[in-house]
C-alpha cells in the first residue's frame, strides 16, 4: 500500500516538474503582483509627486513674479515646479497631456490687487490628473484669502504705495523718496503692533520627547503583503493540480486500477503527497525569498514553510472536490478559475486585511485561505510566535481532513462514471 502510493506519488511529481512554465508561473505570477502593489504604493522612501504648473504672466509685474515664487516655495520646490510660456504652447501642452495645469495670470494683475479690486487668474487643469491639480487650486485660494487679509491689515499702506506709482512722472525720476519709505515703514511698523496681542497668543514652549516604541510598529507595507503574496502563489498552484484527477480519468487511469495492482486508494495517496511535496517545494522558495528581501530571521522558516505547505493542501483539496463534483473537465476548470480571485480578494492575499474596510476584512477572516493567512500574518508580522499557529492547527487538520475525506470519497464514483 504504502509503496504504491509512492510510486504513484513519485511519478506524479516528475510529470509535474516536467512543466517548467507551470511551475514558473506559480512562482512568478504573485511574485510580479506583490512587485508591482509594493512599487505603487511607495511609502515614506517612494517619490513624491510634483506638478508642474505652466504659466501665462500677461502682467509680467513683481507681484506676478511673488506669487510664482511662492507657488514654487513649497516643500522646498518639490511639489511645484513652474515653467513660464506662451499661451498657445501652454494650451497645446495641456491638450495634449503634459503639465498638471495652466495659469494665466491677465494683464493689469498688480494694479487690480494692489486697489483692492477683481481679478481672475484662470487656472486650466489637465483631466487626466485627479490629485496634482486639486493641490494647485486649494493654494491659489489660500493666496486669494491672503490677500484679502493683507488689505484688512495693510490697507492704508497699500492704498499708499498704489497712489504713488499712479502719479509719478514717466521720467525716470524714483518712486519712492527715502522720507515716503519711512513714512511706510512706520506705518507698517504700528499696524503689526496693533495685532500683535492677536497674533501672540501665550509662548509655547516646545521639548523633545521620547519616542514610546511600544507605540511603534515598524511594520512597513512590503512586511504586511508578504504572506499574501505566498498564498496567491499557493492558490494559482492549487489550482492548477487540481484537474489532476481529471487527466487521470481522460487517461483510463483510475477505470484499470479496478483490475490493476494498484488501487484507487494508492492513487488517490499518490496525488496527494505529490501535491504536497510540490507545494513544499513552491512554498520553500518563496519563504526563503521573502525571507531574504525582509531580512526576517531564519529560525522562524521552518514553522512558516510547514504551516504554508499544510494550507496549500486545504486549498488544494477544495480545489480538487470542485473538480470531482463537477460534470465535466471544463466545467471543473471554469469553476476552479473563477474561484481563485474572489478567494484572492477576500481571504487577503491580493489586499491586505488591514487595507480593507472593516465589514470585508471580518468576512475575509473566515474564508479558509483568510484564516489560514491570518495565522500566518501573526506569527512572521505581528510577533505572535508559535503560538499563533498551534492554536489555529487543529483549524487547518480539520479542514485539510474534511475536504479530503470528501475527495476521498468522491473518487471512486467519479473514477467509474462516464
């Protein structure tokens, strides 16, 4: 019996390793995703965004020129970088995608804001950016109510300042005499007196404070989408075995084994353990790559890969009962399919349970693979140790005996049905 079943189980693995693209695809498939939502998502070390902001300076005055240079000083120029053009090229450029917007700032700019009067800087978004332009019309309304306060502070002072450069002479004589500027600069001078109660508020002193790291996770995005990245692998493998039965069928396999020296029952065992030594094998790569680019400790390896194997065999015999309930291959292979991503997406693989709103993320904890996964999150991410699995193994026997037991007992009606 047991000799059988490893000649079963033995050939069944050499025909499985012969598919190199299948044994690739299992391995790459998740291993491409999880590089893909890591990169997007960027965290603290990703790059950040900047929009680029062309400008149409019709006014071509030095309030023009102060209001770009302070769009530009923000974050040290990082989140905006401002290019100056003409207003065709800024209009083509944005049609045709390039720039997060166009601002045309109109002729006449300086005098309408130094009178107090309206002024319309036109602002054209480019569509195909949703955030960069948001950020861009929020702090031109800041500057609008800047310089609305500025007048209720500085009015009299700006009202001043506009007089003069209205009645000066175009004859290259200076605006401002050095009397008129220390007229200005005291006047200035005594209103920010006047607000300063309003302005300085009780001083507040500020201290260092120690970091409680108790309160500190150090759990970055990659760590969280590790072991759901292994059990996409292990799920696209589970699938792909599970039809295993059904080439057996194909093949007249499983109807000579009525009359052959080998029985159903060795058949069945051999599949088995070959899904499982495959399974250990998939696993074992993967843990030990995640391992490396984590720089987790290796002492936890051996639980981690064994736990994984064990919930690759529940998935694979949920995927293996389909197969044998369904009537015919390519229905099993339709049902099969169409299972892998709703698993995928509520058990947590493809999106973390903590990135999911909270009523998805407590049904996803009760899909197998979910709460197989959960168990796992807690001993490799959140320091559950080992703990973490031997409370959850009884789960996982139970549910690796139960779909088997069905497999088992599927089996032989299935092998002499036609």
């Amino acid at each position: 019996m047991i000799r059988g079943a490893l000649l079963c189980a033995e050939k069944e693995l050499k025909i499985r390793l012969r598919d190199r693209w299948a044994m690739l695809i299992y391995l790459m498939l998740p291993l491409t995703i999880a590089g893909m939502v890591i990169s997007v998502s960027g965290g603290s070390s990703g790059p950040q965004p900047t929009a680029q902001l062309l400008v149409v300076d019709q006014d071509d005055s030095f309030l023009s020129q102060t209001l770009l240079g302070a769009m530009t000083q923000a974050q040290d120029g990082q989140l905006i970088q401002a290019q100056t053009v003409k207003l065709a090229e800024g209009q083509a450029m944005i049609d045709s995608g390039d720039g997060t917007a166009l601002l045309i700032i109109p002729a006449g700019f300086s005098d309408s804001v130094l009178s107090e009067e309206p002024a319309t800087l036109e602002l054209i978004t480019n569509p195909a950016q949703q955030i960069l332009p948001g950020i861009l019309e929020e702090f031109l309304k800041v500057m609008v109510d800047g310089v609305f306060y500025l007048h209720r502070v500085f009015g009299e002072e700006l009202a001043l300042i506009k007089r003069q450069i209205d009645n000066t002479p175009e004859s290259g004589d200076s605006l401002f005499t050095d009397a008129l500027i220390a007229s200005i600069s005291i006047s200035i001078n005594n209103s920010v007196e006047s607000i300063t109660d309003y302005l300085d508020p009780a001083i507040l002193e500020l201290t260092d404070a120690e970091q409680d790291e108790s309160d500190e996770s150090g759990i970055s995005f990659g760590m969280v989408f590790f072991p759901g990245t292994i059990f996409m692998g292990i799920l696209f493998a589970a699938q792909g075995m599970s039809d295993r039965f059904w080439i057996e069928r194909e093949k007249g396999t499983l109807r000579r084994s009525v009359v052959s020296p080998l029985s159903l029952a060795q058949i069945f065992a051999g599949s088995l353990l070959s899904g499982a030594a495959l399974l250990l094998l998939l696993t074992g790569v993967m843990a030990t790559l995640g391992f490396l680019y984590l720089d987790l400790s290796f002492a936890m390896w051996l639980p981690a890969v064994l736990w994984l194997t064990l919930s690759g065999l529940v998935m694979f015999g949920l995927m293996a009962l389909l197969q044998l309930l369904a009537p015919s291959q390519k229905a099993g292979s339709l049902i099969t399919n169409l299972l892998v991503f709703p698993l995928m997406m509520a058990g947590g693989a493809f999106f973390p349970f903590e990135a999911l709103p909270d009523w998805i993320a407590s049904i996803g904890r009760w899909v197998p693979n979910g709460f197989l996964l959960e168990r796992l999150k807690s001993y490799l991410v959140y320091d559950g140790g080992l703990e973490a699995l031997l409370t959850g193994l009884p789960h996982a026997l139970a549910m690796a005996l139960l779909l088997w037991g069905l497999c088992a007992w599927r089996l032989a009606p299935f092998a002499g049905s036609r």
